[in-house]
C-alpha cells in the first residue's frame, strides 16, 4: 500500500513537471508579439519570421503598453474588425488589456500598421458583451474584470 501511494506521488510530479514544460513552450510561441526586438522590428520595418506573424502593433504610452497584434486572441490582442481591437484582462500570459480600464479621456494610443497612426481616446463605456456598438475611428474592448458579462469599450478618434 505505501509502494502504491508513492507511485501516486511521483506519478503526480511527472504529470505536473510535463504540464509546466509544455506551458511553457506554448507560453513562448504566445508571447513572441510582446517580445521588444519583435515589436521594435515591425515598426521599424524589419521583416523577419516573428514579424510576419503580426498584423500590426498597438503602443498605449499611460498604460506602458506596447505589443504585437495577432490573429487568435488567446494569443494576444486581434483586430476583430478595422476598427474593433479585442484583448484579455485579468490575470493571464496574455492579458495585454488587464490596465485598460486604467485609461483617461485624451490619452494617447498608437497603431503601427504601415505607417503610424496617432489617436487619444474620446469614450469610455461599459456595455453589455451583447449590445457592443462600435462608434470611434478605433475601438478597443476587453472583459470587466468584475463581471465578465459585461465589456469595457473604449473609442478613440484618430487626430
């Protein structure tokens, strides 16, 4: 019977040390929009494997936000429309937008498509994950972190 309960422990470990070393490369692909070489190169128009994988890069200077926007948002931040960027908040790898709700009317947001685009932000709105209407030049949305039926919208103009 101990044989057997230290069969479970050790059993038990394998599974969580495999569990990290996969997170881990799975967390490594997910934060290559985050890393700064990456980001530094796709602005600068330096094309390399990594920056191919990005649609853009979005810069919120109040926030020290800059990263990567990708295709998947479990990834990282996604255009959903030309003018919707949805993101994570909360507490995970890839929660770029957990200090969105920190934002002030007027701040300063940047996006690096082919060139950069300057805007600050006009609104700032809770809505329900039902009813999002989009009213701003750009938009950016994530989850409340109190109630994740519920989304913060923030609208920016372009200046």
């Amino acid at each position: 019977m101990r044989i057997g309960k230290i069969l479970i422990v050790f059993s038990f470990i394998g599974i969580i040390i495999t569990i990290t070393i996969l997170s881990k490369s799975v967390y490594d692909d997910y934060v290559y929009a985050n890393k700064y070489d990456v980001v530094y190169n796709y602005i600068n128009k330096i094309d390399t494997e990594e920056t191919k994988k990005l649609s853009g890069v979005l810069e919120i200077p109040s926030i020290n936000l800059k990263t990567g926007i990708v295709s998947n948002v479990d990834e990282g931040l996604v255009f959903v429309t030309d003018k919707l960027i949805a993101g994570h908040s909360g507490n995970c790898k890839v929660c770029y937008f957990d200090n969105l709700d920190k934002l002030e009317l007027g701040d300063n947001v940047y996006l690096y498509i082919d060139k950069e685009i300057e805007y600050k932000v006009d609104s700032i709105k809770e809505v329900d994950k039902s009813r999002v209407y989009i009213n701003g030049d750009l938009n950016l949305i994530t989850c409340k972190k109190t109630d994740k039926d519920r989304r913060l919208l923030i609208s920016l103009v372009k200046i």
